[in-house]
C-alpha cells in the first residue's frame, strides 16, 4: 500500500479500527525524530521555529541556540516585533535547523 493509499483508506474510513493505533505511532515517530534533532543540535547552531509553533506570529522567526537542557534548548532570538533579544527554552521538535 503507497502512501495515497493509505491516506485514502483513512478518508474512507477503511482504517477506523485502527485509528488509535496509527496516531500513537505517528506521536511514537514524531517523538523519536524530535530526539535525534536534539541530538544533532549543538550550541551555536542557528535553527528557525517551524509551523507547529506557537503562537503562529513566531513561525520562521531564527536564532541562534545558546544552551541545551535535557530536554529542551534555549534559543536566543530577535523577533521583528521584539527589538530586544530574548532567550527561549523550547522543545526541539519546534525547532528545523537553518543553513
């Protein structure tokens, strides 16, 4: 099955069964990559918030990451409507890397 084909199964209601199942391996998934992003990011590397930010005004907003938590990273920013530069603990799943 390709992934139209799963997509529509889902649409039709073919899936039903088993909508449970895909969502807590698609959180499962996302959780993983999550992980391994945060693995790879180090201090100095410059990321971009992604779309799953919020609020939505700092979608795309860049940074440099400054410090790593266990779980999270600080990342300092400037946003447009901030002209002061701010520190934010984040998960790195709202986190692409840039560059």
């Amino acid at each position: 099955m390709d992934f139209k084909e799963v997509v529509n199964a889902i649409i039709t209601g073919e899936l039903d069964e088993h909508l449970d199942t895909i969502k807590h391996q698609i959180r499962t998934r996302e959780k993983n990559l999550a992980g391994d992003l945060f693995h790879r990011l180090k201090v100095g590397d410059k990321v971009r918030f992604n779309s799953l930010t919020r609020p939505k005004s700092h979608i795309g907003t860049e940074g440099v990451i400054v410090k790593k938590n266990r779980t999270k990273v600080v990342v300092k920013v400037q946003h447009e409507s901030d002209p002061f530069p701010r520190e934010w603990n984040t998960p790195p799943s709202l986190l692409e890397m840039v560059g």
